[in-house]
C-alpha cells in the first residue's frame, strides 16, 4: 500500500466532488435555464468521477470504509483539493472561468493517465477524459463569447482571469507525495502538463481578447490539506445530514 | 455483446425441486437484456450498450454493465433491476460486475435502439465520433418529426446527461438529440 498514491487519488477526488458541489450550487440560480442545467450537468460528471476515485482509494486503504466516509466524514484538514476548486462561484463569469482553468488541466492530466500502468486509474482516467473534453469545450466557449462580447461581460471576465490566477500555480507546482510518485513514474510529470494547458490558454485568451495576467505570487496549500476559509463552509453545508444523523441512509 | 433482437421472453416461473430457476444461459441473458433505462424508457439496456455480457462461470451468473456516463443516476437503478429480475426468477447465484473499460460509446447501439430511439421523439446519435472545434456544434441533426435537417442546438445539456437540446427550423419543435460520446 503506497501512502503517496492514496494521497494522490484522494487529491483529484477531493477536487471532483468540492467542484461538482459548487457547480451544483447554481442548480435554480444559472443566468439562463440552458446554462443552469449545462452546469448542474458538469456537476454530475464531477460527482461520478469523485465518486469512483474514492471508491478505489478505500479499497486501497483496505479499512473497510465507503466512498461515503472520505466525502462527509473528513474534516477540512485531510481534503486534499485544489484552492481553485473551493473557490466560490462569485459570479457566472468567475464560474466559467474556475472550471476553463481545471478542464484545460484534466484533459492533458487524464490523457497521460489513461495509459498509466495501474489498470483501474488509467480506466477512470480514460472515462473521465470523455467528459473533459466537452467540459472544456463548454468553458472555452463561454471564455470567447464574454470576453469578446459586450463591455460588461469583458470587464467581468477579465477581472476573474485577474483574480482567480493566483490560484493556477498550485496545480501544476507538485507537492511531496506527488513528487515521490513522479519519480517513480506514476504520475506524469506537471512540466509537461502546464505546456500543454498554457498552449490552451494562449489561445483561448486571444480569441476572447483577455490580457494574460503576469505571473506573480501563487496561493498553494490545497493539496496538503491547508484551505482558504471558504471550504469549511462547504463541507459544513454537504456534511451536515452525516453529522447529525450518522449513518443515515437514503 | 448481447444481440438486443433475441426478444422472446423465457417463462420465469419453472422452478427445480429445491425451488430455484431452471433457466439456461441463453434464457437469462435474454431475460436481463429486456430490462429497460431507467430514463429513456423506450430503450433496453442492451440497446444502448450498458448490458456487456452475461456468463455462467462455475454455476455462478456473472453479468457485467458499464455505465453510460460516470455520473449517471441510473446506474444504481439499473443495477437494482437486474437484482429484482434476478430474485424474481429464482437465480440465486449470481454476481453483477460493473466495469468502466473499454469506456462506453454511443457507437455501441443497436440499430433497432436507434430506431426506437427516433421512433419516442430522441434523435439518435450520428455515427461519427471526433473531438469538435469550438462553436462547430455537433454536426448535422436531423428532426426525429419531421426529417428535416435544418436544426440549430438550443443547449449541448439537457434533461439528462446523454442529451442535448435541439430545435427544428422547419417544424419549429424542439427536441432532443442523444449526443455522441
């Protein structure tokens, strides 16, 4: 049993389920129906991936634990993702934004995943990889049409490229487990990755005529366990029923 | 692969002396491949591919499923269907298996599936499966009502996962169109 890859696979499902409940938060509140149910969609796809990422990770752990335990009955210390995916949806330009940043890394990440030499991760991998590809196509898209549609949604897009960029060095910066699995080549190496998700974000930037951000100080953390303040309220509203009524049961 | 046109429903109720089922493989299989998705009705789960095998392997039924997408809800019902056909029939030895590889695609429905399919109002996936451009859409949808392929995308989400949301130009009905995956 390989601490770094439990480590590991809790990371990405921590990230996938802090994801789709945040996506999941727009669910009645999306700007138009269409996009409401587009993003509670993703969500679902989040979910599932998260699902079968713990699902693994307990079988690993041999505790004789469930999916159920690592999603509502960890505290914020032991999650393990990315500071961007806790990030609140602020608003439908920062959300659009938040999850360009993540497709554009899951799709290279899953891609090199799918020929990983542990069978059960590269088949996630490869069916997950499916979803990426038109998750990105979805956030890209949107990229293009507020940046370069009117004043107002320009300005709003480009303030939440400004802001949230702070929060996209942490993903490829990697942290020791994934360090250790790197060197044993278990996990593709983040160089690699990073160039092909700067490739994506050159050119959806230039469509979109946003103004790349300079590279600056980076927020990191996430991954081992250190949070913004914003995802205890998270965990607080999906664990809730688990606390108070443990063990419930639908 | 399951042949989704073995469609003769085998009798359930012949039971052995110790009250189990005196089904043979071929009827079993042929039993589970009627069970339909939970969501689009109209459509067995060996229709769209969700049902990959049934084998007997040391007197145990082992049946194997994958799911559509990694979130669909109805995997937990379809699993749950399997189960009560299953018990209702008296198979007692038997284990399902859900796999994830190879990842399911659309190219694995049933020509009859696609019928059905367009016949309830889905217009079925097109055969080609590629990576689009952005704002390219998805290709050339016909209208399930009408035929006409003079159709727009309304939205590439909609009511479940495996859907997007289309409307016809001509007889200005919207509809769905079950997307390519």
């Amino acid at each position: 049993m390989d601490k770094n890859k439990i480590d590991f696979i809790l990371s990405q499902a921590d990230t996938a389920l802090i994801l789709g409940q945040r996506l999941g938060e727009w669910c009645g509140h999306g700007p138009v129906l269409e996009q409401d149910i587009a993003m509670t969609n993703i969500a679902l796809d989040y979910v599932g991936r998260a699902r079968l990422l713990y699902t693994y990770a307990t079988e690993f752990e041999g505790k004789g634990e469930t999916e159920d335990h690592l999603a509502f009955l960890r505290d914020e210390r032991e999650f393990k993702n990315l500071l961007l995916s806790e990030h609140p949806n602020v608003d439908f330009a920062f959300t659009v934004c938040r999850q360009f940043f993540l497709d554009a890394y899951f799709v290279p990440l899953f891609e090199a995943l799918s020929s990983n030499e542990d069978n059960r991760l590269a088949h996630i991998a490869e069916k997950s990889l499916k979803e990426c590809h038109y998750h990105l196509r979805w956030s890209s898209e949107w990229m293009i049409r507020l940046g370069d549609g009117t004043e107002e949604s320009h300005h709003r897009i480009q303030s939440a490229v400004d802001k949230l960029w702070e929060y996209t060095g942490e993903i490829f910066d990697a942290t020791d487990y994934e360090k250790k699995l790197q060197e044993k080549n278990l996990i593709p190496q983040y160089s690699t990755l990073k160039i092909k998700w700067e490739a994506t974000m050159v050119s959806v930037f230039d469509e979109a005529k946003i103004i790349k951000p300079k590279d600056n100080w980076f927020q990191k953390g996430g991954k081992n366990g250190i949070h913004t303040e914003k995802l205890g309220f998270i965990l607080a509203d999906m664990q809730y029923i688990q606390r108070a009524y443990p063990g419930l049961e639908w | 692969m399951i042949d989704p046109t073995k469609n003769s429903k085998p009798e359930i109720d012949q039971l052995n002396e110790q009250g189990s089922s005196i089904l043979n493989l071929q009827e079993i299989e042929s039993l589970i491949s009627q069970i339909t998705d939970p969501e689009i009705p109209v459509l067995t789960i060996a229709d769209l591919g969700i049902l990959r095998s049934v084998k007997k392997i040391n007197d145990r039924i082992e049946i194997t499923i994958t799911p559509t997408y990694v979130g669909c809800p109805a995997m937990g019902m379809i699993e749950m269907n399997i189960k009560a056909l299953l018990d209702e029939s008296k198979i007692k030895n038997y284990i399902i298996h859900t796999v994830l590889h190879p990842a399911w695609s659309t190219s694995w429905m049933s020509e009859e599936g696609r019928k059905k399919l367009k016949e309830f109002g889905i217009a079925p996936p097109s055969q080609k499966i590629r990576i689009q451009k952005l704002f390219e859409g998805q290709g050339i949808v016909e209208c399930p009502r009408c035929n006409s392929t003079n159709t727009e995308m309304i939205s590439e989400f909609a009511s479940t996962a495996c859907k997007s949301l289309y409307r016809c130009k001509d007889c200005l009905e919207a509809f769905d169109y079950f997307k390519c995956h």
